[in-house]
C-alpha cells in the first residue's frame, strides 16, 4: 500500500513541479538585478517592480484589465445563471443540444471564436472602435465557467427547499432571492472569479477585438517584449500571477469556494 502511494506521489509531484516552474523562473528573474531578462539570476533588486509600477503604459493597460476583469464576471454572471436555471429547472427537451450551444464557446479554439467575432462586429455591427467588441468578446467565452458552476450548485441544492418556499406562499423572485440565490452563491461567484482570471490573462481576443489605443496588461506585455528585453515584463508577469492567486484565496475565505461539488 505504501509502495502504491509513493509510486503514485511521484508523478503527482513532477506534474505539478513542470506547471509551476515557469511561473517560479519568472518570479526569480523579475527580482534579478541584471540589466536584461535572464535566468538565473545575477543578484537581488526590486528596480523593475519601481520600473513597472513607474510606467504609465502598464499601470493604464493593469487598470484597464481590472477594470474589463470585472465588467466580464458581472456580465457573464447575469448571463450564465439564469441559463443554467433554465437548463436545470426549467427546460426539458433538446437538453444536450442547449447545453453544447452554452459550452461551444469553451469547446472551439478560442483563436477562432477571435476571427469570428471580429468578421462579425466589423461587417454586421459598428466595427472595433470602441472597447464594446472586447467586452463582449471576453463575455462569450467566460460564460460557459459561471453556466457550469452554477449548473453544478443547482444540481447540489435539493429542489424541496424550492418547493416548500412556494407551498409557504412565496413568488418566484421571493424564492430565487431568499432561498436559491444563497445556496448557488458559491457557484455564481467561483465562476465569476473564474470569468475575471480568463478575461484578465486573456491575449488571443484581445489581440484580435481591442480598439485603437486600448491594450490590455497581457498584450502590454506581448508588445513590451518586442522592442524591450528587461526584466519589466517579468514584474508585471509576477504581479498579474500574484493578484490572480489572491483573488482566488480572498473568494475561497469569504464565500468558500470548496461548498460547489462537480
């Protein structure tokens, strides 16, 4: 039995060790004091971090992520639940089919969800002037993660709690507010935590759906690495990684995220 654990901890370790060594040699040579990016590094410094945090250009592209982060999790959230309501409680014929359609987005190569959009919104809609493509762009292919959590929260609630709410005299607004709604919070907000993360580190649609002059941290970073070869870039990496990681850990604390079962 022992030799069984161990036989199975050994490539348990190694996977997670080959996921996480990228981002351990990018945290190392953001602090490395060498006057280009290098691995390993060379000596100790915290000056492109000031350099990050100086720039104009990545501090406007990290905000504007944030701010896009969170219009997409609000946006995907009010989109993916009720959908996944309907498809739990409501709809009875063509199950498969509606819930293929919800998932498509996650399913296709999202390069090609990005060449799609951007035919379809420079030749049916108003083209890519404004930050609106990249909003919706970003919305279509996070809202299957919130419509299968939510999915997975309803299938964990027992419906008698709806059913005994109605038979006590309350609407369907007064049943999905004070009954529903808190038992599928937890599936509501882990997929819009994990509607932010994908919107946040996105680059295949925002390379394609961003507008003149709006650049997101990941594309700020692809196009820094073009022209630049510091270790910049590696502190904005680290920092983008860091806050992803505690966005994930401060939702687990406050809504805890281990109540949805999949």
């Amino acid at each position: 039995m022992k030799l069984a654990r161990v036989g199975l901890l050994i490539p348990v370790t190694a996977t997670y060790v080959f996921l996480l060594m990228p981002i351990f040699v990018i945290v190392l040579a953001s602090i490395n004091s060498a006057e280009y990016l290098s691995f390993p590094p060379s000596g100790f410094s915290t000056k492109w971090y000031q350099s990050f945090l100086n720039s104009d250009q990545f501090m406007s592209a990290f905000r504007r992520s944030i701010l896009l982060g969170i219009s997409v999790a609000f946006f995907a959230s009010l989109i993916g639940t009720p959908a996944a309501m309907f498809y739990v409680r409501f709809l009875q014929r063509n199950r498969e089919q509606f819930r293929f359609a919800m998932l498509a987005p996650m399913l296709l190569p999202e390069v090609l969800t990005a060449i799609a959009l951007l035919f379809f919104f420079n030749q049916v809609l108003f083209g890519t002037e404004t930050i609106l493509p990249l909003l919706i762009g970003h919305v279509v292919i996070t809202m299957p993660f919130v419509f299968l959590t939510v999915t997975s929260a309803l299938y964990n609630m027992p419906t008698a709690v709806e059913e005994a709410a109605r038979t006590l005299g309350a609407g369907p607004w007064r049943t999905f507010r004070r009954i529903t709604f808190p038992l599928i919070k937890s599936g509501i907000i882990t997929g819009a935590t994990l509607a932010f993360i994908m919107s946040f580190d996105n680059v295949n649609i925002s390379l394609l759906l961003k507008s003149i002059g709006t650049v997101t941290l990941p594309i700020q970073i692809l196009q820094y690495l073009q022209y630049d070869f510091d270790a910049t870039a590696a502190a904005a990496s680290t920092i983008s990684v860091m806050m992803t990681m505690m966005v994930v850990l401060l939702i687990d604390r406050i809504y805890g995220l281990r109540a949805v079962r999949f």
